[in-house]
C-alpha cells in the first residue's frame, strides 16, 4: 500500500524494459508493430468519445480545437501526435527517459507541436494541473500500484472532463491471445512485456475509480480480425479492451 496520496506507482522493471526498446517506437515493423497496427482503431474510439462527450462537431476533422489532453504513459508519441493534428493541445509524460527524447524528436522533425516531460501522473497531480482528457492507453498494467495510479487520474482530470483507459482483461482468453499468442507463437511483442496476473477487469477498475467520484459510462472490446488481419471494434472485451470513465458527483 503507497504511503501517501501521491507516492510513486512506476515500476522500475517496466521503466527500464521499455527504455531498451524506444528506438523502435515509430518503426512500423519493429517491436511496437501492434501499436502502429492497432492505432487507427484506438483513434477512431478516442475521438468518438470525445466529440459525443463534449457535443463537438463530427465532421470537422480539426474539432477537437480547445480540448487539453494528458497522454499518459506517451512511450515514443503514438497517440500525442495525431491528438495534436486533431486540435487538442497535449502535454504527453512518461517515466522513461530515452522515450520522451524519442517522442521529442519525432515531434520537432514532423513539425509537430507537444509538450512532452518525463515525469509521472503522480508528480504532475502535485502540481495541480488538470486536463480535459486523460489518457491512459496500455499503461494501468504496468503501475506498481494501481489504486494510487488511478487516483492520480482522477485528480488529473477537470470537472467535466473525461479519462481513457485501454488495457488487457485478466481472463483465460486473454493469457491464451495476449501471452501465448501474442509473445510466443505470433512474435507480435517481445516475451515478457506482459504479466497475466497484472492485467484488469473492468469491474477493478470500475472499484478503483468509484471512490473518487467516477464511473465507468462506455466500453468497447477491441480485437484482431485474422480474415482481415486488420484489428476492429468489438462488443467481445475478454482480451484487449477501451473504456470511458466520467464523474459521478461533483469534485
């Protein structure tokens, strides 16, 4: 149990694991080839979401124009830089230096505008600062402690804003596609970038958050379709899944 409100939830271990490997981050064939793979999906929800969440107009392809967002856990800039492009102003963090230096780079070389820091969602919640969206996208199964990390999260956010969170089910299926599948006989990740006993439930998170005065309002599966080899929206969310959490009560 974290000794005070704001303790550190950064796992050594996954810190360094990703750091070895953030060179490849914009390699569409390297290490993160799922990321890349799986991005346009995850945008399309994201941006969905947002749009209905804060009644914007869905067909200007800029309308997210005002909207603060906080990309935690940003590794090399996947989701911070199409969030810029759609008009949001981002602040992206993580807790591995050699991937904000990646994500910086990549940034100023597409001529890109994010504000990227290497720093944790705990140390910026300290500071005071909120956001209009949250982003914690393949991030919550990697925390040393996931009830401080979803508090941060919450603090992070502005009253009326909204927290995006994307991560594993803690099912057999998930162990058999997210493990087997995925590490060992489809070689889509590096063995040992996931543990099934740190994967979530949604009715976890949902514990976690109701007690800070959020709820889960939306959740969509997401999963591989092998005809198409291409990934797509899902009702299923026994493996990889999405979900919108918002306030509950007032702050």
């Amino acid at each position: 149990m974290a000794q005070n409100k704001y303790s550190s939830t950064i796992d050594p271990s996954e810190v360094s694991n990703f750091n070895k490997m953030a060179k490849e981050w914009w390699d569409p064939e390297g290490k993160f080839k799922p990321l890349h793979e799986l991005n346009y999906t995850r945008l399309k929800w994201i941006r969905y979401k947002l749009v209905k969440h804060f009644s914007l107009n869905a067909n200007d392809i800029s309308g997210l124009n005002g909207l603060s967002v906080l990309d935690v856990g940003c590794g090399g800039g996947l989701i911070s830089e199409p969030m810029s492009r759609m008009g949001c102003s981002v602040f992206g963090i993580d807790a591995g230096e050699n991937n904000i230096c990646i994500a910086k780079k990549h940034a100023e070389d597409s001529n890109i505008k994010v504000n990227y820091q290497c720093t944790s969602a705990e140390k910026v919640a300290l500071g005071g600062q909120t956001f209009d969206v949250v982003l914690a996208l393949e991030i919550v199964e990697h925390v040393s402690d996931l009830q401080q990390f979803i508090l941060s999260l919450t603090k992070l956010t502005k009253q009326g804003g909204i927290i995006i969170i994307s991560t594993l089910n803690r099912t057999t299926k998930s162990f058999l596609y997210g493990i087997i599948g995925a590490e060992y006989l489809m070689k889509w990740l590096p063995r040992g970038t996931h543990s099934w006993d740190k994967f979530i439930r949604p009715s976890e998170l949902n514990s976690e958050l109701s007690p800070n005065g959020f709820c889960i309002e939306d959740i969509i599966g997401v999963k591989f379709n092998v005809f198409k080899y291409d990934w797509e929206l899902s009702n299923e969310v026994s493996v990889n899944y999405m979900f919108a959490a918002v306030e509950t009560r007032l702050k």
